[in-house]
C-alpha cells in the first residue's frame, strides 16, 4: 500500500513539473518575437542560381528587365516592391529595388555593409595585398580637379576630331580607350593603344560571364588579357622611375598630364611604405577599365535620345553650333567653351539618370539588420 501510494505521488508531481516547465516555456516563446522572414524570391538553379538570365539581360543593354521581372513573380504589388532575393554570381543576393534602398546602403557604409566584389574581379585583378582604392584618392583627385582638366581640354578636343576624321563611325571604343590611355598614361602610339585595346576588350568582357576559370572560357581569357596589361604597365612604372632619377626636375614623358607618374612618388599603402609596382599597376589598369565601358555606354545613350527627341537634338546642336562659330579655325577648345555647354550639360546628366552605364555595385552584409520587416544576414550579398 505504501508502495503505491509513492509511484502515485512520484507520478503526480512529475505530471506537475511536466506542466509548470511547458506553461514557462510557453510564456517565454510569446514574448520573444517571431523572426523575421528573408526577402521573397528564389535561388534559381543549383550552383549558378539566375546568373545566366541576369547576365543575358546586362548583355542586351536592359538588366532592369531582371529586376522587374523578379518583382512583378515574388512581389504581391511589383510596384511597392523593396527587395527580393536571388542568387547571382554564386553567392545568395538581396537585391534593392528603390531609390531609398540605395540611399540606405550608402548611408549605411562600414556600418551594416561593406563594398564587395564578385570573385570574377578578384579573379581578373589579382592583387599582392588587399590595398583599398581610398589610398589613391588623394592622387585621383588631384587629377580631376577642375584646375587640372582645364589643361586637358584642348588635347581631349584634338583627339576627338582627330577621329571623327579617321574612324568614328564603327570605332566609338577605339576613341575611349584612346582618351583613357592618353589622360593616365600620356600614350600617344596608336599602336601601342591598339594593343592595350584588345586587352581591354577582353577584360571587359570576363567582368560579365560565368565565373568558370578553364582555359577558352571569357573568364580565362580575360585573366590572362589583365596579366599582359599590368606587366605592361609595371614596365611603364620602372621606366618612370629610371626617367625620374635622372631627371628628378619632373617626368619627361608626361609632366601634369598622366596619372601615373604622380602616383609613383604620392601613393603610399596602409602602413604609410610605398605602394608595390604590381598593386598601382592594377589600380591603374581598373581606373582605365572602368572609364572605358561607361563613356561608351553613356555615349551611345546619348546618341539614342538625340535620335529619339528632335528638339532635344536641335537644341544641343545649336548650342555646339554658337560655340563652334566663335571659334577661329583650328582653334581648340578650351575651359571657357565648356562653361558655356549648359544645356549639352543638362542632356548629359539626364541621360546618366535615365539610362546609367553602371549595371550596380555590389556590398556585403557585415552584421544582421532588418529591412522593410525582412531579415538580410549577415554574409549575404546585395546588387543596388
């Protein structure tokens, strides 16, 4: 009897603690918040996610098809939608789909995200530390500083009607990297541009394909296109400071002009010693790159709306026309005309913000945060 009583009474009060434990338990999961849910979308296929329709769209000159598609399949109103998840590049992507979601990131630098670039850039610009472009800021400032684009205008005035009246019409990439070449580098040689062109060409071309690094692929190609320019330019580097040795009054090839040879005796790397040949030559060889598909782009987007509007046309012609008659023959342009270039200004500035040559920038999660009530982790891409 006893013995039945204690199973009974070791029974009830186990049922008891049983009860109190899951009553707690259940109190503390209502006061903790459900979290919140990831950005609506999908990854797409195994591995390469929606790398291929991403990369098809930048290709046809309309990547805002991507992300209007995407919005109008995982967003209940497309109109209202703020971001989205997918997969591009390998890596799991949040994509911002407003202006206020850039504004956001932007505002949020170094503290919810951090400037990130896909492993294909990596690949191509392959650098000996992990140098920041912030060290050469100072350098390429100096350089677009109006005080010093002054100088250039005459020479960038040349160069343009000096193709205009060899080969303009199927060559506009011939005359950026022309431009580009002459502006950082002082390189006159339209050979020795021709050759670094095809460099480019193919560099350009591997920033937007798969990241597949077998030998035939864009990517390959485009690594072994940067190898040849950076040696190339590692040599202009050497030669530089041969020539500022035995000339130490300034550098015979270029003076204020070139980009370069300011960066040999000014750039210094995070610990305050000069930076390695190897580094301001991929630095060097970005800054030409970048500038190389962005004035193409801007330039063919700008011929399409002169096309498009006849009065915007009129206008700019005009405008180019007054100052074009105030010149004297052979006579160059200079800062004065540029300052007069209001409307053409205008033009230029509105075909940046309706049609940008950039397809995005990339950043990196640093920490967890929520946006729009969606969870982005920490580690997770976004394309604004």
């Amino acid at each position: 009897m006893e013995l039945l009583i204690l199973i009974l009474s070791s029974v009830f009060v186990c049922v008891c603690v049983n009860y109190v434990i899951r009553v707690l338990t259940k109190n503390d999961n209502n006061e903790l918040p459900p979290a919140p849910p990831l950005p609506p979308g999908s990854a797409g296929w195994p591995m390469i996610g929606e790398t291929l329709d991403y990369l098809n769209t930048a290709r046809d000159g309309v990547p805002e098809k991507f992300i209007e598609d995407r919005k109008k399949k995982y967003c209940t109103f497309p109109e209202v939608c703020k971001v989205f998840k997918t997969s591009l590049l390998l890596e799991p992507m949040a994509v911002m789909c407003t202006a206020a979601g850039n504004k956001f990131l932007f505002s949020n630098e170094n503290k919810l995200v951090k400037s990130w670039w896909p492993n294909n850039i990596d690949q191509i610009f392959a650098s000996s530390e992990k140098s920041s472009f912030h060290e050469i800021r100072p350098v390429l400032t100096k350089h677009l500083k109006p005080d010093s684009l002054q100088k250039f205008i005459g020479i960038m005035d040349a160069i343009t009607k000096e193709h205009l009246d060899t080969y303009w019409e199927n060559q506009k990439d011939q005359y950026t990297s022309t431009m580009s070449l002459r502006f950082f580098f002082n390189i006159e040689d339209p050979q020795v541009v021709a050759e670094l062109e095809g460099f480019i060409t193919l560099i350009s071309a591997g920033f937007i394909s798969l990241p597949i690094n077998f030998p035939g692929t864009k990517l390959n190609r485009a690594i072994e296109a940067s190898q040849k320019m950076r040696k190339y330019v590692e040599n202009m580097l050497v030669e530089g400071r041969k020539m500022r040795t035995s000339s130490p009054a300034g550098d015979a090839r270029g003076g204020d002009y070139d980009l370069w040879s300011s960066m040999l005796m000014q750039t210094s790397s995070v610990d305050g010693q000069p930076m390695k040949d190897s580094d301001i030559a991929n630095k060097l060889c970005g800054l030409i790159i970048a500038g190389y598909d962005n004035v193409i782009a801007t330039l063919d987007s700008i011929i399409m709306y002169l096309s498009e509007l006849p009065h915007v046309y009129d206008a700019v012609l005009k405008e180019q026309m007054e100052i074009a008659n105030s010149k004297a023959a052979g006579e160059l342009l200079n800062w004065g005309d540029v300052q007069k270039m209001k409307y053409t200004r205008c033009v230029v500035s509105e075909v940046l913000r309706l049609k940008p040559p950039v397809l995005g920038t990339f950043r990196e999660a640093i920490t967890d945060f929520i946006y729009e009530g969606y969870l982005i982790p920490k580690g997770m891409k976004k394309l604004n």
